[in-house]
C-alpha cells in the first residue's frame, strides 16, 4: 500500500498528469485546486474509467471537475424538497403528540407515551436524551425558555432534534398515533412503516446532501422502499426472479418517497429543475451524454413522466 502524503498544488497536477488524465488549462485547474478539496473532487472519476480501471481516450480534470460541479447542484435541488418533508414531519409529530401526551421534558421521555412492545424504543429514548441534553445548552431558544420559564416545550426542542431523530420517534410511536401522522403526512395508501422506511431513506440522503458526499450515483443496500404504483409505470431493471430493483435504493427511490410527501407543486417544481440540469450538462458540457448520465443516476430515460402520475 503507498503511503500517503500531502501534497502541494503543484504535486497534485503532476499527479493529474501520472494518471493520464488531460489538463486543458492548467492555471484554471490551479485556481479550482486552491478552493476545492482534490479528493472530492476525484471521487467523481469513477464516470470517466473503462471496465479495467483506465481512463476513457482524452478524459480531462475538467470533465471530472464538471461532473463534480453537476453534484453540488443535484444535491441543491434534492435537499429543498427533503428539508420541507422534515419541517411538515417535525410539525405534525409536535402538534399530535402535544395534544395528545404533553409537551415538557417528562412527557417526551415517558416510555409509555410510545409502543412499549417497539424494540428500538430504549435505544431511541436514549439517543432522545442524549440530543436534547447534548445540544440544548448550546442552543439560544432552549436556553431562553429554560432561564425565562423553567422549562422548554417541545415545539422548542424540535428545533435541535435531527431529522433522524424525530423519524426514529416516529417509528416508536404508538400505532394509532403512526396512523394518524401519516394520513398528514401523505394522501397516498401506504402502511405506516413504510412512512417510515422511506422517512429513513431521506434522513440518509439528506446527510448526503450536507455533509458534500456523492449523490448522483447513490445506492443504498442497507436501505430500500417497497415496490410502489409508479414503480410499474416504468420499464426498471429486475432481478432473475423478475423483481424490480431499479428505483428500490438508487436516486429513482428518493424520487419516488419525495413524491410521497410533498405537494404537487413543489414535487413538479423539483423535476423541472432536475430535468433542467440533465438537459444543460448534456447540451453544454458534452464529456457525458444524457443516456449516460441518467444510467449513472440510475433514472430510466422518461424519469420526467413522474410528474404526470
């Protein structure tokens, strides 16, 4: 294994150049360096290498550096809708279960209050406590409530409490309550885990989107949704027993539990951008076209017919 070392600049284009990968222009490549993490950026070349592991004839850094660049804005478009889901997901939660069971720090943690029978439900009351305790006194609002009136709601502590936390409460969650925030959540026929399967897939991806991993060709084989009626709108890739799994655990699966959740309005308003994006990186950047692409996103060539069903 070579050892790894840091490298100036200058070393990481003579590093380019060993690697065979064409540099167009090398004071351009030397400004994106100055700004971009290099190693991000290479996590992108895995597009532009033949089945051998050898780059494609005449790839460039800067093919691999638009791809990169077409990634950022993919996770733009797909974190607006997601950080709207958690919002609705942390309001519907706060509004049911205030009414229902209380709102101060003794009722959020009382294991009654969820499904006793729940498995995680010790190791989710645990993480509960330890983020409220954890970030609460480093927040402005909670410690304004717990200074002014000796106690903070919860509607002030959803503002610290992670999308995966709040969807880990809901997985808890008494039955008739799951039945009851998911009829808010979604107009859709789906079971109440499934609400949550596919809540989990978001939590993932909206870690993705945040922390600057790859999203373009994401698949998740921890994590999966089940096949949905816009599955069998599309011509998707199965298995040998003739299962779908194209659009189980890829981008076409966020999609699709996006749908889910959000207004027609706003789930339009996302493929339109995401079209919009595909369309000009196959127009004007021209390193990989639109059939090439969508099979790295994993997105069947009519992914915009979504929109219609």
């Amino acid at each position: 294994m070579s050892k790894k070392t840091f490298c100036t600049i200058n070393e990481l284009i003579n590093n380019i150049k060993f690697k065979n990968i064409r540099i167009k222009d090398e004071n351009n490549v030397r400004n994106i360096l100055e700004t971009n993490n290099y190693y991000f950026i290479m996590g992108y070349k895995f597009a532009f290498k033949n089945s051998d592991g050898t780059y494609k004839n005449e790839t460039s850094f800067e093919d691999i550096y638009s791809l990169y660049l077409f990634d950022k804005m993919l996770k733009l478009i797909i974190l607006d809708p997601i950080l709207e889901i958690e919002q609705k997901l942390k309001t519907i939660y706060t509004n049911n279960y205030s009414f229902r069971y209380g709102f101060r720090i003794d009722d959020i943690l009382n294991n009654n209050n969820y499904d006793i029978s729940n498995n995680y439900l010790s190791d989710t009351l645990s993480n509960l406590d330890k983020q409220l305790n954890d970030f609460g006194n480093k927040n402005k609002a909670v410690m304004f409530y717990k200074n002014n009136h000796l106690f903070v709601p919860l509607w002030v502590y959803m503002k610290i409490l992670s999308f995966g936390m709040v969807r880990d409460m809901f997985y808890v969650s008494k039955n008739n309550d799951k039945d009851y925030m998911k009829k808010k959540l979604t107009n859709e026929q789906i079971s109440s885990n499934e609400v949550a399967n596919m809540l989990r897939l978001l939590v993932r991806v909206r870690n993705i989107c945040c922390h600057d991993d790859i999203l373009l060709s994401f698949i998740d084989n921890k994590l999966g949704i089940k096949t949905t009626k816009y599955h069998n709108s599309f011509n998707l890739k199965r298995d040998k027993n003739n299962n779908i799994i194209q659009g189980k655990k890829d981008l076409l699966a966020i999609l699709i539990a996006i749908k889910f959740f959000s207004s027609k309005d706003k789930f339009d308003n996302l493929i339109n951008n995401l079209s919009k994006l595909v369309t000009d990186y196959d127009k004007e950047i021209g390193s990989l076209n639109r059939n090439q692409l969508l099979s790295i996103m994993h997105l069947p060539e009519n992914f915009e017919k979504l929109k219609y069903l």
